[in-house]
C-alpha cells in the first residue's frame, strides 16, 4: 500500500470513528427523547377534577394545573393571535426549527456574549415545554432541534398548534389555553373574544410579567403589541384594532375560597392510596363526589359559629376547642357536607373520619333499637329511673350509672319518656335485660364499624369510641327504614380519556325490620318534641325531627346526630387532648346549636316531610302514664307505634284514678 493510500486510509478511520463518536453522542444526547410519530403520543400533565353529581368543580389536584380541550373547541381568533404574535411564518415554513433564528443565536452568544438563544417557533417552543428544563446549553439546544423535527416531521401544523395551545403556561398555575381562559374570564376558551384572545396570545413569552392580575398596566401594553401584529397580518381591520385597544382589560373576581377543604382532602387521601400519586397529580382523572357546596358552605358556618359560641363562654387560656360536622342523604349516602375542624391551613386532621370518641348518650339508639327489636319492650312499655348497680364482668367491681342530674331520678316512665330526657339508668337496665353483645350487634348491623366493649354494661352509655361520620351514617340506617349501607364520599372515577375506573352505586342492606327503624325514629321525635326532651331547643325548625344528645363523662366531648326525612346531620365539639369542655357544655349546648344552624338552612333547601310509617306498623292510643291502652274518655290519650302483636291488650283505668295503683293493678310490672 503506498504512503498516500494509507494516509487516505487513515483519515477515512478517524472520520469513520468521528462519525461514530458524534453519533454515538447525539443517541446518548437524545435517548429519552418522546416519539411523537402521532397525537396518541401526546399525554401531558394534566389535573385530577373533582366534581359534584350535577356538575360543579370543587376541587382539584395537579402539578400543572390543565385541561386539555379538542382543537376544533380552539376558537380561530386565538390561534390567529398566537401566530402573528409568536411564529407569524408558522404555516409556511418547512420543519420546525427557524435555522436563521439559530445562526442569530449563535452570533449573539458567541460574538457579542449575548445570552443563549435559538429559533423560538412555535414548534420549538411545544418542545421547550416537554423538556421542562431551565438550562441554556447547546445539549439542550440540539435535543429541542432533534425533537422539534421529528415532531415537524411526524404531525400536521393544527396538530402542533393544538399541542401548544394544551402545553403552555400561562401564570398562575395554569396550563393550556381552556384553564387560563377559565381562571382570568371566568369562561371556556371557545366564548373568549378578541381583546381576550390578544392578551392571552400575549401572555406566553413572559406569563408572569404580563399577568392582568399583578401587571394589568403591562398586561395591556402586551395585549395592544398583538392587537396591532394581528392588524399588520389582516386578521383585523385597523377599526377593530382601535376598538379593542379601548377597552379595558377586565379579569373576573377573585372567587371565593373553594368549600370543603377538609372533604377534598379526604378525597385526595383515597385517590393517593388507591391510584398513586403520578394519576392523582397528573393523569386528568374525573372524579365525581358526593358534596353539596350549598350544604358544604351551611356546614363550615355553623362549626365557626359554634366555635365562636363555646369560646365567648369560656375564654380558654390554653387552646380553642375542635369540632366536627357531617352530613349525609340517608337514601343515596352521599357524604353532602364533612368539616373535620375549626381551621384546614392550621390543622388538616379530619375529627369528622379521623377522630374516634366516646359518644355518650348519642349511643342510646342503638340500646333502644335492640330492646325493640328484641321484643320485650315496647315504646309505651314502663321502666324504673331508679339508682342501679351493676357489675362489669370486664373488671369485676361495681358500677352505678348516674343520669346527667346525678342525684335526680323519677321512678316508673315510659320508654318514650326515659329517651327523650336521655335516663342513663333506664339505658343500663335494657342493655341488662336484652344482653351487652345484642346491643353491640345490632350497633354494627346498623353501620358502626369501630371496636365496642361487646362485654360490658357501660356499652349502654356510648363507652365505645367511634368516629362522627360512621355514627351519623348509622342513624341514616334509621332514616332510611333499617337499610344499612356505607357512606360514599367518591362516587365515580373517570380517566383522561373517559374510561370508568370506578362506579360505587350505593348497595343498601337489611340491618333491621322497617317497624323498629320507624318507631325508634318515633322515639327520637320526642328528644326534640317532648318540652322536657333533651333536644328541645330545636322544636321551632321545621320538622319533623328526631336526635338525640351526647355528652360523655367529665364533658369532655359534645355531640348531637339527628335527621329530617331527607336528610342526616351529626355534631362533634371537644378538645384534642380529651380535656373537658367546662361545666355544663353538654350535647344540649355545646353541640345542638351547630347542628341546628346547619338544619336551618339545610331545610330550607330540603324541606322535611313526615316520616313514612311502613304499613305494617301497628298504631293504639295509650295512656302516657301507664303505657296501656287509653280508656275511651281519657283526653290524654296519645298515638304510639307497635310492632304488630306486641301492642298492649290492656286498658289503663278512667281518668281519675291512680296511676301508680293501675300499674301494678293489670298485671304488668314495670322493668
């Protein structure tokens, strides 16, 4: 081989291994680059939407704050805006990389020192926003210039223009052209006009600076730049150019803050478990959740209200005190309300799903239910308040119930009477008669999944810890004529493309028979109807109602759960730390006054009708005395429930005899 063949030869190795190396380089340069040979390669970031059943947003969870929306919902003024302001030769130029903008570039940064730049197409700018990096190198510049090309090569101009218009941001959070049209004009981008098209046209160079938020003077100044390229390129006439260049900008209000912070991040909890974060942040789930923002709203006033109530008595030194409400439709279960404390930005510990207390009194349903159910005892049926003691098999000592008057008890009443005035005594002496764990079933029948002392007589007076929303879903079991079913706060959920990931239709069960839902409901009234009932305060909204109090020991919590026919509503106020409230906070104080002012407007826009009897329930007139039937003559008389065939058979003496005698006279003996 002669000398000049093997010098041929050797520049052919290195330009051969140069080639190599540089290809070698450009592939580890480009490796991770998207493929884009189609729009189904197209997956942006894109925010989860929570949405009420009719329609409204409540909430939302994302990284990039995005809706991406069809290109022909993409009204032509804003893509023309766009155009002349940003790429004005963008449907005539061939590829996607402006190869002058980048000699430029080059000569800038090289030459003259200048910051490092290259062409900004439009197509370059679509790339810029995959590569979602804020450095300024030639690595970077050839990975925009490699993928600006295959993106040039592979999809049409409207399909690049549609990528831009979904991709780019626009301040505040907001990406894509539908979310930055929904935050600044409170409208879908198809109902913009052209003053609104030209700002947001303006916007994308410097999102921030031109913000009509912080910047309207420099904002408007953006927007007459675009006004006049559009005019320059004939997509206006110079009349319209000067029309929209006098007006002004107008952004819409800043709305009011978003209801439900604490129902959203219970929301936010079971997609982050259920679906991981990446889907939750950014795969554009639609989910639909069981809130009313009316009811919502009703329900975060009323906890402040109550709060402020509880702390003007008392003024503590040392910390205000929590509460908690829930609200939920006793047919569908929907979860209408949830506020899990006083104050989401201070605490977002959830007391309303999060916090298990004792429930004191609010807990006497479920003793009631079994008595009813058991068959023993009737709502007319007459029972002892007298001082009891029971032993607890769990410690082996002995144990006297005290009513909340402690020393006050008022000998033979009816069931009816002894729930209304909430009788601790009379609670113990059922659970003694029916059995501890027959009143632990029938609570879990009814909804309570929590934990219960199954063994122990103090089961009657609520020692269980449960948490406000099982225990309000639970009285919607009675609501609802002893269908049970679990409350739903996530209703469906829907992915980017529509597909029905889930769809949770309420599955109601049978926990008890329909009669002893509806005369324990009959029982209940009373707490709420009866002058001496316990819940009295609440007999001038309108009703029907039923509720009862709960105020465990040392009146370290407070609660109140009722419902209308249509609607079930629970209270919770207390101390984190379990101290107690202060003297006289009980259920009837501290906790009724929230759930009443909720009820308040709540009715108003559930208006309540009477509880509906299932047609086998029994109806007799009785004495209230006695628990028996009313003679003919006896004006007292009032109209009780029964289960059929455990009605009473006898007949209370006329009016003017003894009571006390005619009880043990007729053969029937109290409890």
């Amino acid at each position: 081989m002669t000398r000049r063949a093997s010098l041929w030869k050797g520049i052919g190795v290195v330009l051969a291994a140069a080639a190599a190396g540089g290809g070698t380089a450009l592939w580890w340069t480009c490796r991770d680059l998207p493929r884009f040979d189609s729009l189904l390669d197209y997956e942006p970031r894109e925010a989860t939407r929570l949405f009420t059943p009719d329609g409204r947003q409540v909430g939302a969870f994302f990284h990039e704050d995005r809706t991406v929306v069809p290109f022909d919902q993409i009204p032509k003024i804003l893509e023309q805006a766009v155009i002349s302001s940003e790429d004005k030769d963008f449907y005539t130029r061939v590829g996607g990389v402006s190869f002058t903008g980048i000699l430029r570039g080059f000569v800038k940064h090289y030459i003259f020192r200048g910051r490092l730049e290259g062409g900004s197409t439009i197509t370059a700018q679509v790339v810029k926003t995959f590569l979602l990096s804020p450095e300024r190198t030639w690595r970077r510049k050839i990975r925009e210039a490699v993928l600006a090309e295959r993106i040039g090569a592979h999809l049409s101009r409207d399909e690049i223009l549609y990528l831009y218009l979904n991709q780019v941001c626009f301040g505040h959070e907001r990406y894509g052209v539908e979310e930055a049209s929904r935050y600044y004009f409170g409208k879908h981008v198809w109902e913009i006009d052209v003053g609104q098209a030209a700002m947001l046209a303006g916007m994308v160079q410097r999102p921030q600076a031109f913000s009509p938020i912080h910047h309207p003077q420099e904002a408007k100044r953006r927007q007459l730049y675009v006004l006049h390229r559009m005019a320059e390129d004939g997509v206006i006439t110079p009349a319209d150019e000067a029309a929209w260049a006098a007006r002004p900008i107008e952004v819409r209000k800043k709305p009011e803050d978003a209801a439900g912070p604490y129902y959203v991040e219970e929301v936010r909890r079971y997609l982050e478990a259920r679906y991981g974060p990446a889907q939750l942040y950014e795969g554009g789930l639609s989910v639909t959740v069981g809130m009313d923002p009316d009811l919502q709203r009703a329900a975060e006033a009323a906890v402040a209200a109550g709060l402020a109530g509880i702390e003007s008595r008392h003024h503590y030194a040392d910390g205000l005190p929590e509460a908690a409400f829930a609200a939920v439709d006793p047919v569908d279960r929907r979860v209408l309300a949830l506020v899990g404390g006083g104050n989401f930005a201070k605490s977002s510990f959830d007391r309303a799903t999060q916090a298990k207390r004792q429930p004191g009194s609010a807990f006497k349903p479920f003793v009631y239910s079994a008595a009813i159910d058991s068959g023993k005892f009737t709502a007319a049926s007459v029972v002892l308040d007298t001082p009891v003691v029971v032993r607890d098999p769990a410690t082996g000592r002995e144990w006297k119930p005290q009513n909340d008057e402690r020393d006050v008890f008022e000998g033979p009443m009816t069931l009816r009477t002894a729930l209304a005035r909430s009788k601790n005594t009379v609670s113990v002496q059922l659970t003694e008669a029916v059995g501890t764990q027959a009143v632990a079933d029938m609570a879990h029948r009814m909804g309570i999944v929590s934990k219960l002392p199954e063994d122990s007589p103090t089961i009657a007076l609520g020692t269980g810890d449960v948490s406000l929303l099982e225990l309000t879903n639970a009285y919607a079991t009675l609501d609802d004529g002893g269908q049970v079913a679990e409350p739903r706060i996530v209703l469906r959920v829907a992915d980017r493309k529509g597909k029905v990931l889930e769809d949770d239709p309420v599955s109601p069960k049978s926990a008890l028979r329909p009669e002893v839902a509806y005369i324990v409901t009959s029982l209940l009234q009373a707490v709420i109807d009866d002058p001496t009932g316990t819940g009295h305060r609440a007999h001038d909204l309108p009703g029907p109602l039923a509720g009862k109090t709960g105020t465990p020991s040392d009146f370290r919590d407070a609660w109140f759960v009722g419902y209308s026919s249509s609607l079930v509503a629970g209270a919770w106020i207390g101390f984190d730390d379990h101290r107690p409230l202060g003297a006289g906070e009980q259920g009837a104080r501290a906790a009724l006054p929230i759930w009443m002012a909720f009820m308040k407007r709540a009715l108003a826009l559930r208006p309540p009708a009477p509880f509906a009897a299932p047609p086998s329930v029994v109806v007799a007139r009785v004495d209230p005395a006695t628990g028996k039937l009313a003679p003919p003559e006896d004006p007292d008389g009032v109209d009780e429930p029964f289960v059929p065939g455990t009605q009473p058979t006898a007949t209370a003496l006329p009016p003017g005899e003894s009571h006390g005698k005619d009880i043990f006279l007729q053969g029937d003996q109290p409890l």
